[in-house]
C-alpha cells in the first residue's frame, strides 16, 4: 500500500491478484451474470486505485475493496436491470441453449434451471412427485394428496423431508460451484491498464508543479538559489511593509494624535508578526514539500489537510457576515471560501498544482478591489471613544417598562450590521435576553482584527443588545490597560465608563430605529474621513502603490506561468531529418569524451558517445563506449548521472540487438532501461524511446507497455504522454515520440 501511494502503479498489480477473485464473487452474487461480473470487477478496481488515499489503514483494503465492488455492483444492476431481465426470460424459455452458453462462460452451474431440474431428478420419487404438484403445478394441499392418493398430513410430511434434501443437494452443488467462481481469463492486465491511464491522468492533474519542484530539489545550486530567494522574499516583504505602513502613518490630519499613535503602535506589531510569518512559509512549508516530493509521496494529502483548516476558518469567519457586511470583509470571506475549494480540488487531483499561480492572481485583483475598505482609524472602539470625549454626552431614555416594545431577533441584528459595517462590532452570541456583540479592542491593528475573527471568546469587551432597547456594556481589562497605555493615566473607573458608553449606543438605536442613520453615527462618535485622513483611503498613495502591486504580481504571475506551461509542452510535432544535425551531435559528443580528462567526466560523456556513436553507424565503437561505462556503473551509484548511465547503455545494447535481428535481447535491454531510478533530466523530459520505436516497428507492442509502465516510476511530469502512447499502442498504432527520440 505504501508503494502504490508513492507512485509506485505497478505495486497495485499485487493487490488486484490478491483480491480479484473475491471482487468478482461479490459482483456475480449480486448481478448472477459473468459478463456484467468481470465489468464491474475492473470498474472497482481502478475506482479504488482513484480514491486510494481516502483509505487510512492500508490493512483495512480487503473489505473497503468489496464494499466498493458492492456498490458498483448495484449501480450496474439498475442500469443494465433490463438486458438482465432479459437474459433471465431467455434462460428461462430456452433451458437447453441456455446451459451451453452458460458452460462456455460461466464457471458452474449456479442456479441455473438446468441445475434445478438435475437436482430434483436426483430425488425419489415420492418427493419428486410432491414438490412438482405442489410447485410446480401450484395444486392445493388437498388437491395434491387427493392426486397422490394420501392424507394431507402424509403429504406435509413428504414435502418437509423433500424440501430438506432439495436443500441438501442444491446446497452441495452450490459449494462446489461458488469454489471454482472465478473470471473466465484473468483480469489483472485490463485493470493494470485502466490504472494506468488513471496514474497518469491524476500524475499530469496534480503532479505537474510538484514533480517539477521534485526535480529542481535534486540540485544543490537550487537549493541555494531557494534558500537565497527566500531570504530576498521575506527582505523584501518587511521592507515593503514598512513603507507602506509609514505613507498609512503620515495620511493622518493628527499626526501626533491618539489615533496616529495607536496606528503606529500597532503596525510594529503587525511588521513583526509578518515577518514571522514569512519565515514560517519560506522555512516548514517548502522543507515539508521539498521533501516529501523528493520521496516520491503525493501532495494530495498536504492540501486536503489545508483545505480542512481554511474550510474552518472560512465557515467561522463567514458566520461574523450576519452582522459584518462590508465590501472588504466581504472580499476576505470570498477569498478565503475560495482558496479552500481550490486546495480541496488539487487535493482530489481535479486541476493541476501549477494553476496555483492562477488562483494566486485572482486572489490579488480580487483583494485589490476591496482593499480600500480596510479599517485604518484606529478608533473602533466605544471606550476609546468615550475617554477621547467623541461620545455625545447624552443620558438613555427611560420609558415605562408596559410601553417597552420587545425586539425580535432580526431587529437585534439590523443595529448589530450598522455597528459591524462600521467595525465597532466583530462578534455576535445570540442569547434569550438579547444579543451579545463582542467590541473591538482599543488595539484595532490588522494583527488584532485578524485574530477577532477565529473565536467567541471572553476576551474583548461585550455589548448587549437587551430585548427591551436597553444596552449594557462590559468593559475587558485588555482594553483598560490599553486606554492607560495611550494616556499615561488611569481612564475613569469602569462602571462609569460603561454607563457612558451604554447610554450613547442605546441612544443610537433609539434614533437607528426611526432611520435617522446620521444622527445615530455623530452619537457614537462616528466622524467622516475628511476628519481623519489627508487623502480618503480610497486615493490614498499607500492604497494606490499596493493596489498597483498587486495587480502587478497577478499579471506577473499569469504571464510567468503561461511561459513555463509552454516551456514543459514540448511540442511532438519536432521531427530532425537534416544529416548535418546528426553529423554535429556526433562530433560534440566525441569532443566532450576527449576533453574529459577525469573518470566522473568520462562517466558523463559515455552515454552521449555510445548513442551518437550508433546513430552514426560506428556499431563497434557504441558497444566500446556502452561496456566501459557500464563497467562504471558500480562507483558512481550515488551520482545524478547514474539513472542516464543505465538507460543509455541498455538502450545502446538493446539497438545493436535490434539490428542484430535478436530481439529477444533487445525485449530485455529495453526492461533493463525502464528499471533506471531515473534523474534530474529523465524525471522531468522523460526517457529516450528510440529503442521502444525500434520494438514497436518489429511488433512487439506488449514489451513497449511494460516499458511505459516502468517509466511511470521517475516520469512522473509526461503530461498525458505517457497515456496517449499506451492508447496507440494498444490499438496497434506507433506514436509519435517526438523529443523523446532524441532526449
């Protein structure tokens, strides 16, 4: 199990021995037809193979497998229910036919009427007589004894004891059948072949970035470049931060005030935990990646699991919509819903990994369009307001307790979503007295509001919206300390605190609820823009150069993506037909074997030499160069080359073998090169087929999908290649291999 999910396709031929012949007993008891039986087999099979990572405990196969079998089973029942009712009427009408069609294909007697009426002729006569005229010819009791010449009570008799025996016999015949049940032929090959095409289909879906990365983890120059670019990354990232933090800081009217203040304390905070973050995604996450790629396991499960947490998060911060519904709240809901779907698409290897990029500039045009809205006051909290004397100085209305209207719970929320939009409020608890709406904190940064978002928690002052219009307030130690922070002076005591900012928030909804929006804003302290920025947020520089930036990095992005999707299709229309182009490669290769003035070197200029030296129709000085380097072969296990060095002295051998006209041999070499553990350039181009196009010219089409199927094993980012031959191949057509005849 743990080498299939590797990769390692040729591994699950094991399970499907193993277990065919089980699968196929569960599809005959349920469909009785062994046509329809071996279908669903192969069907369950490569199902199974599709969703093998939903499969936790690789021991648990055997009756995940069935369960699998039963089900499709059951769907092919219903859709072939009428070709079945058919082949049962045939069975019926015509027994003698019937019975030899069914000796040619199915592997006993099971049920048959055949069988029926050999098994009732084997009982005695007495018996035989009772079951036909009660059964068969549905005579009543009385009207088969009378028919017999015997009581009812006799006949009861003999019909138990030959009901008794029919059991008996059918039941014998039946464990003998059920023990030869098997397909007519083996199915092993069609399923492998149906599998294959499904390695490939999910390999090119969600392995064409990763394997790509897989490759490039290999070299250590990347190694370095990565760990370089990452350093620049976060570098950049933090400098980019401060900037754009300093142009925020200096948009204030007050520079000097409390809100500029707040502001500036809070981007320190945020600059530091984006750093921290950064390190984080440029440290785990690539090592995490690089590593498991570099083993040859799947991503599959590493996004399913980042679905599963940003599915979370998403759901928790969508819930907060019911009292927050503006645009850049919105927009963070959306993106975020989104990226969940996406992980949770490459996870089941719907879309390739390396649409990741796209996803990545549809998220930053759609955060550019929204990100005008994000909360830059630094004022949104109620007590900070309160001890800034933005409140209105007002005292609640008391009206008698008969005249108080009860409030439902959707009048509850219409004053909660005029508090959200306006990031007074974060959170809502919905209680029997009221609603419960969680403040924001007096340290409004991105860092504290980002946090507000994942849980109700006793942390934060609460607002209580009560179901008579009254409102009451809890103030949070947090945000005392905060308040004495900012002044350099205890704020006054809490209850009189409270009792101020109740009263202004109960005073706003008095005047919210007879639509007198404006007058409810100045209650609350809610001051227009033009109080408290230079520029409106919408036109401010810092909003302008990071929308900028980010439709930058979505057209770069696409643009930088597009050019490697074009890079990694190799066109297979490339034919070389010009002499002099083999002449030249001939001559570069021996040039390279004459330079090389050491034994690695000589090991790296040995393939080359041996297949141009065959192509030039010097046979003698291919097969030199093929044996010298494969007596190098042992000393340089370990070597990025060693993975080229087997393929190009198998397929050197295997093409004198061919023109030898030993193809025997040549069948061999050319299994020799598919066992390659691969390298830097065959995992990510794929193997030469020059020798695989000489076989297939010769006839010998099942060698070449055997090939492909080992190729499987390091080529991993053949983009439906591999697929598309086996499909040729298979009907009996030679593909056009395009590079791959000269890689």
């Amino acid at each position: 199990m743990a080498a299939v999910r590797r990769g390692d396709a040729e591994r699950y031929r094991e399970l499907v021995e193993r277990h065919e012949r089980r699968v196929y007993a569960v599809a005959w008891s349920r469909l009785g037809n062994a046509a329809l039986a071996e279908e669903v087999t192969q069907e369950t099979f490569i199902r199974a193979y599709r969703r093998l990572w939903l499969l936790g405990d690789g021991a648990k196969f055997s009756g995940w497998i069935n369960t699998i079998a039963r089900r499709v089973a059951i769907n092919f029942g219903l859709r072939h229910r009428r070709e079945l009712n058919k082949r049962e009427r045939w069975a019926l009408e015509n027994a003698d036919q019937s019975t030899k069609e069914n000796s040619a294909v199915e592997t006993g007697p099971l049920h048959t009427p055949e069988t029926l009426r050999q098994t009732l002729a084997e009982l005695p006569a007495a018996h035989r007589e009772c079951l036909v005229l009660f059964y068969l010819e549905g005579q009543s009791g009385a009207e088969a004894a009378a028919a017999l010449g015997i009581s009812e009570a006799v006949l009861r008799v003999r019909l138990h004891r030959a009901r008794h025996a029919m059991r008996e016999r059918l039941e014998e015949k039946l464990e003998g059948s059920l023990v030869k049940l098997r397909p007519a032929k083996t199915l092993v090959p069609a399923v492998m072949a149906g599998v294959l095409a499904s390695s490939t289909t999910k390999a090119t879906a969600a392995g064409l970035g990763g394997t790509a990365l897989g490759a490039l983890a290999k070299f250590t120059p990347f190694k370095f470049l990565f760990s370089f670019f990452a350093a620049a990354s976060v570098l950049t990232g933090i400098f980019l931060q401060w900037l754009f933090m300093r142009l925020e800081s200096r948009n204030f009217l007050d520079r000097d005030g409390f809100r500029a203040r707040l502001f500036r304390r809070s981007s320190r905070w945020w600059i530091l935990w984006f750093a921290l973050m950064m390190l984080v995604i440029w440290t785990l996450v690539p090592w995490f990646v690089l590593s498991s790629l570099h083993r040859g396991e799947s991503l599959a499960t590493f996004y399913l699991v980042l679905a599963g947490i940003t599915s979370v998060m998403s759901s928790i911060m969508a819930r907060r919509l019911k009292i927050i519904r503006n645009r850049y709240f919105i927009g963070i809901v959306a993106t975020n819903l989104l990226f969940a779907v996406f992980c949770l698409m490459i996870g089941l290897g719907w879309i390739p990994i390396l649409w990741t990029a796209y996803f990545v500039a549809v998220q930053m045009i759609l955060m550019s369009f929204t990100f005008s809205g994000r909360p830059m006051r630094a004022d949104y909290n109620l007590f900070l307001r309160s001890v800034e004397g933005m409140l209105k100085n007002v005292e609640p209305v008391m009206a008698e307790p008969a005249k108080r209207h009860v409030f439902n719970n959707s009048e509850l929320f219409d004053f909660a979503r005029f508090l959200g939009n306006r990031w007074l409020v974060n959170d809502f608890r919905l209680m029997n007295n009221g609603l419960v709406l969680r403040m924001s904190p007096v340290n409004m940064s991105l860092w504290h509001f980002s946090l507000a978002f994942f849980a109700f928690g006793s942390q934060g002052s609460k607002l209580i919206l009560q179901r008579d219009g009254t409102v009451s307030v809890t103030m949070h130690k947090r945000d005392r300390r905060a308040l004495r922070q900012l002044r350099g002076e205890n704020p006054s005591p809490n209850g009189e605190l409270e009792n101020r900012v109740a009263a202004a928030a109960e005073s706003a909804w008095q005047k919210f609820r007879v639509q007198d929006f404006a007058a409810a804003e100045r209650t609350l302290g809610q001051v227009p823009e033009s109080e408290v920025f230079v520029q409106p947020l919408a036109k401010s520089l810092s909003t302008r150069l990071q929308r900028a930036f980010m439709i930058g990095i979505a057209l770069f992005t696409v643009i930088q993506t597009f050019e490697i999707n074009q890079l990694l299709h190799i066109k297979s229309g490339f034919t070389i037909s010009d002499q002099n182009l083999s002449e030249q490669n001939y001559k570069l290769a021996m040039s390279n074997l004459k330079t090389a003035k050491t034994e690695e070197k000589r090991f790296y200029a040995l393939g080359a030499a041996a297949k141009e030296s065959f192509v030039a129709g010097k046979t003698e000085a291919a097969q030199n160069y093929a044996g010298e380097l494969m007596t190098l072969l042992p000393k340089y296990k370990g070597n990025w080359n060693y993975g080229n060095a087997i393929q190009d002295t198998n397929l050197v051998y295997g093409r004198i073998a061919v023109r030898e006209g030993n193809i025997e041999a040549a069948k061999k070499y050319l299994l020799a090169a598919g066992k390659s553990p691969g390298s830097p350039q065959m995992n990510s181009f794929g193997p030469n087929m020059t020798l695989a196009d000489d076989l297939l010219k010769k006839g010998e089409r099942d060698t070449v999908l055997e090939y492909f199927m080992l190729c499987r094993k390091f080529w991993k980012m053949d983009f439906g290649k591999l697929d598309k031959w086996m499909h040729e191949v298979m009907d009996g057509k030679t593909p056009d291999f395009g590079a791959n005849l000269f890689y």
